[in-house]
C-alpha cells in the first residue's frame, strides 16, 4: 500500500523518534503509549505527534496548523509544508 510506505517515510522524517507511537507490522497506532507519554512530550513532540496522527486516521482532529506554526522548527513546517502541497492519508 502506497499510503502506507509514504506514511512511514513521513514519520521517519521527523528526527523525533515518533516511530515508537506505532506498530507498523500490525499498522496500529499504540494508542495507550501515546496518552501515557503525551503528558510529558515536548511541546513540539505534541505538535509533530498530533500532525502524525490526524495523517494516520485521515481527519483534522489534533494538529492545530495556527500554534504549530509558531513553535514548530523551521525543518519541521517544511516537512509538513511538503505533506500539505502533495497530501496522502493512511
């Protein structure tokens, strides 16, 4: 599946290690892991996980593009910048 390997292209992208929120042999998100860790994530880590996630289940629910783009590094609004010109959804 396309969507999939582009999926995870995007999360490995992120120098972040946003890899440990998914099982992607089962393609499942760990979601226990994420509301476990959430709490203690950079502010930046929740910006980048949240894009992640709305990716992931394909509807805006999460990311707010408005504070994002005020704290987010210039590297990872380019990331998201190339996401949103050529968009996918899992």
């Amino acid at each position: 599946m396309a969507a999939s390997s582009d999926f995870y292209q995007l999360v490995d992208s992120f120098d972040m290690n946003m890899q440990r929120y998914w099982n992607f042999e089962r393609k499942e998100l760990l979601t226990d892991k994420v509301n476990y860790e959430y709490p203690s994530l950079t502010s930046g880590e929740k910006h980048i996980l949240d894009f992640l996630i709305d990716v992931w289940k394909g509807k805006c629910q999460r990311f707010d593009f408005i504070h994002a783009a005020g704290r987010l590094s210039s590297n990872n609004r380019v990331i998201i910048a190339d996401w949103f010109t050529n968009p996918f959804f899992v």
